[in-house]
C-alpha cells in the first residue's frame, strides 16, 4: 500500500485503466454485432438450447477470436490510424498502448481462441486456420481493393458457421445461408462505416467502395446486399421449416435494414451513426431473440 499512496494511483486504477484502454482497443461493445449470430448458428445447429458448456465454449471462442483480429487489425494499420484525425486517438497513434503490449494480447486473444477450439467438436481442431488467416488477411486488402468489405463480412459470417460446426461436427446447408446472411449484412454496413473516412482515404490512396464507386454507388450496393441478407434469412426459415416467431424476427430485421438504407444519402451522411451503431445492434439481438423463441416454442 505505500507504493499506491507514494504514486497516488489505488492499486485497482493501476489494474482498470490498462484494461480499460483494451477493451476500447477492440471495441468490446461492437460484439454485439457479431457474438449474437454465434448463437444463433448454435441454437439452430440442435434446434434448441444447446447447453452451457457448448455455449460457454462457443462466447470464449468468439472473444478470443474477435480481440485476435480486432489487435491485429490495429497493428497493421497504426500508421495508418495516426494520419487519419478520426483514428489518431485510438490507443497505438495516441502512445496509450504500445506494440509489443498489444502484440501480447493478441497472442492470448489467439490462444484462449484455440483453448475454446479444442473444447469443441474434433472438426474445429483443423478449421481453426480457415478463421484466423483471413481475419489476419483483412487489414491489408484495403491498400489493393475496395472488395475488402466483402471479405470482412465472409469472416464476420464464418460466426454461426463456425458454432454450427463446433457443436454438430457437420455444416449443412442452413449453416452456410446463415452465414451468408451474415456476411452480406456485415459487408453492407461496413460499407457505410467507410463513409466516415472517405475524403481521408482517397488522400491516402485507400480502397473502399465509396472511394472506388462513388457514395451513390456504393450505397446502391449496401441496399442490394441487405435485400439478399433478408432473402437468404427467409430461405433459412423454409430449409429448417422454422416456425412463425422465426418470420417475424425476419420481418423486423428487414424493417429494421430499409430503416438504415432510408437514413443515409450520398447528400446527407449526418446519420451514419444511427445507422452503424444503434441499428445494427438492434438487428442483431433482435434476431437472436426471435431464433431463441421460435426454438422454445416449437
């Protein structure tokens, strides 16, 4: 205790301020748009409650795999991040962090990832790459193509694969209508976060499809791919003959994506937030509710 009064600092702020600068690192609260459709993927894959353990494992799995990929990101594009003045306070450009300290994080992220891997079926014991070299991949496709938010949204949809997988030990055909859902719905409002940068990125030679296309274009293509997002939401109802508490999660979920379309014009992007953070958590939760009470009341 005489350290904690010599420094003025309490022991439990030396322990909470670090953390705190990790949890913003990987922008803990952004897992809800990814953690619910690993349990949505879960819930269908044994059409109910698939059980602590398995879910327990399949939460570990996802934030040790998401904090892996989330540090890594930041890694990759430090210098990057400092010259853009919206990123320059992240924790690498603004010094709260250093490298070799987030370099040890992200290797216990990946390891609590493999320690929850090898809990599960056999079958993720060899699929395991397939997750984390992509996520690994992501950071630097937005130096050579705007198809980078594509690809993050393929990574993003290998969630409810993923847990399907992990409990089951097969991937049928739900699983990847899921996870293509997924992926079209992450790409379609990452799509819209790029518009936060697009003047930043075009200075700095950048990718992305309101830089590549143009803000019409590319928010044509957001439109497109959250009608396919639905449409494939729909054709996972009918391949698991799903019940209507299911329909009317999707029907709120459609609601809820023409909602975020109808708020962001090429001429007005002042509601980019709304449509980025409150939406799209909404969506996610709400859909997850709805596959949770579909399976209780089947």
């Amino acid at each position: 205790m005489r350290r904690a009064r010599d420094t003025g600092q309490h022991p439990m702020s030396a322990i909470a301020v670090p953390a705190r600068r990790f949890a913003s690192l990987v922008k803990i609260e952004h897992t809800v748009f990814a953690l619910p459709y690993a349990y949505v993927g879960a819930i269908l894959a044994v059409s109910g409650w698939p059980g602590l353990r398995g879910m327990l494992w399949i939460t570990v799995a996802m934030a040790g795999a998401r904090s892996f990929a989330m540090a890594a990101n930041r890694l990759i594009d430090a210098a990057i991040d400092a010259r853009n003045p919206r990123t320059a306070s992240r924790e690498l450009p603004a010094g709260l962090l250093s490298r070799a300290q987030v370099v040890v994080f992200a290797l216990v992220s990946l390891a609590l990832f493999l320690l929850a891997v090898w809990q599960l079926d056999p079958i993720t014991h060899w699929l395991w790459p397939f997750v984390v070299v992509p996520m690994v991949i992501y950071p630097y496709l937005k130096r050579v193509t705007p198809l980078c938010h594509l690809w993050l949204g393929l990574v993003d949809g290998l969630a409810p694969i993923g847990a399907w997988a992990a409990l089951t030990g097969h991937v049928p055909l739900a699983a990847w209508l899921l996870g293509g859902a997924v992926a079209l719905w992450i790409a379609g409002f990452d799509v819209i976060y790029a518009t936060f940068d697009l003047e930043i990125d075009r200075a700095q030679g950048l990718h992305s499809l309101p830089v590549d296309l143009g803000l019409a274009r590319a928010l044509t293509v957001v439109r497109v791919a959250h009608l396919a997002t639905v449409g494939l939401l729909v054709a996972v109802g009918l391949n698991l003959s799903l019940g209507p508490a299911y329909y009317a999660g999707v029907a709120i979920v459609a609601l809820l994506l023409a909602y975020e379309n109808s708020i962001v014009h090429p001429d007005d992007l002042s509601r980019v937030d709304a449509a980025f953070f409150s939406v799209n958590g909404a969506i996610a939760v709400l859909y997850l509710a709805a596959v949770a009470l579909d399976a209780a009341i089947a």
